[in-house]
C-alpha cells in the first residue's frame, strides 16, 4: 500500500498512512481516463442550441410569384434557404448530449486519475480542517500555508462551512467522496484528501 504523511493545519507531518492500492496503487489508463471525461463533459451539455428552419421562419406562406412566363427561376416561399432572410439548412436543433457508461468504466478511470495524481506527488492529506465560521478568508490562508492554488479537496461527507469558505476561490473545488469524478481529480492540481475521507473511501469504494 502506498504511505504518505499526514499533514495538520500548519503542514507539519503528524503521522502517516496506508492508502488503498485498490484505489491510488493502479496502472494508469489514458484511453479510460479519455472515455470518461468526453462521457463528463457530453452530460455537462445543455444541448438547447437551435436554429430556425425553413418551415419554422415567420412569413413566406404565399408563392412569391407564378410558376412559369416571368423569365425567373422558379421560388415557392421566400422563406427558402436560398433567399435573405430564409431558413437554415441542417442548423442545430435541440437533442440530448448525454449517454451512460458502464461502472467499471468509470471506477476504472476514477482509480487511474487518483493513481496518476498519486504518482505525480500531487496528494496531500490533511488531518482535519480546522475551520468553523464561513469565511473565505479562513480557507484561503490555510491553502496559502499548504502552498496549493489549484486543489481539489475532497472530504468523507457534505460540508456547507467548507462549501461557502470555497465558492469564492476561483481553482478550488471541495467534492464529497460520494460525489468524486474523475473530470475533477485531473482539471486540479492537487488533490487534498482528508483523513477521515481517506477511511471514507475504503468503504465507499471497496465495500
């Protein structure tokens, strides 16, 4: 099992610990990691761009002018494509960006982005937060003494201290361990897992 340092408020090691090999100790697959996050970024998708087409345009119900003997190309609506003001042809229509991935799948990736940050020395774990009032300025001098500007913080359950301490950093982002996808752990620069979180995850994850 990997060992890593535990830190306290002050980024003094307190002690250490195991973290699963299950979860941190796994190849890491790029071809995964690249499937679930189109997967994350396509379900982030509104998908209500839409244009108008040519039965959709106000207007254009009557023949603009006879069929034959005016000397000019046939037109039934001024509304077609081709006129000024027409409509669009194959334009964007409102449609459902979102499909579902096996779990495996996603456990997989999951598993190869907390590894690969692991590999990188981008996982930090942090004894407790000792913060209790909502205010920004609480968590943005406990980062500044960690030295992260990017991090992800992932803790064992919901929050709301930490939530609004956060909302106003721009580059951090808490996630419960419940709520943790892989998009978060890789767009982060570091990873900042509390320890409670850690023992969280063994049951979350391994069962």
């Amino acid at each position: 099992m990997p060992e890593v340092d535990i830190l306290n408020a002050e980024k003094r090691p307190v002690g250490k610990i195991d973290l699963p090999a299950d979860i941190f100790g796994v190849p890491v697959n790029k071809g995964v990691l690249h499937e679930v996050v189109r997967n994350y970024l396509a379900n982030q998708r509104q998908g209500t761009a839409a244009t108008k087409t040519k039965g959709l345009v106000r207007g254009g119900g009557k023949k603009p002018w006879k069929q034959k003997h005016t000397g000019r190309a046939r037109a039934g609506s001024i509304r077609s494509p081709l006129w000024r003001g027409g409509g669009i042809v194959f334009g964007p229509l409102p449609r459902d960006y979102s499909y579902k991935l096996p779990k495996k799948v996603k456990w997989a990736a999951l598993s190869s982005a907390l590894s690969a940050k692991l590999a990188d020395g981008a996982v930090v774990v942090l004894e407790d937060f000792p913060i209790t009032e909502p205010k920004t300025k609480n968590l943005t001098a406990l980062l500044a003494v960690l030295g992260f500007n990017s991090v992800l913080i992932v803790i064992s359950d919901k929050n709301k201290v930490l939530e609004l301490c956060a909302r106003n950093i721009p580059r951090v982002n808490i996630k419960d361990v419940s709520n943790l996808n892989v998009y978060d752990v890789l767009v982060h620069d570091k990873l900042l897992i509390t320890k409670t979180a850690v023992e969280h995850m063994k049951e979350v994850y391994l069962g």
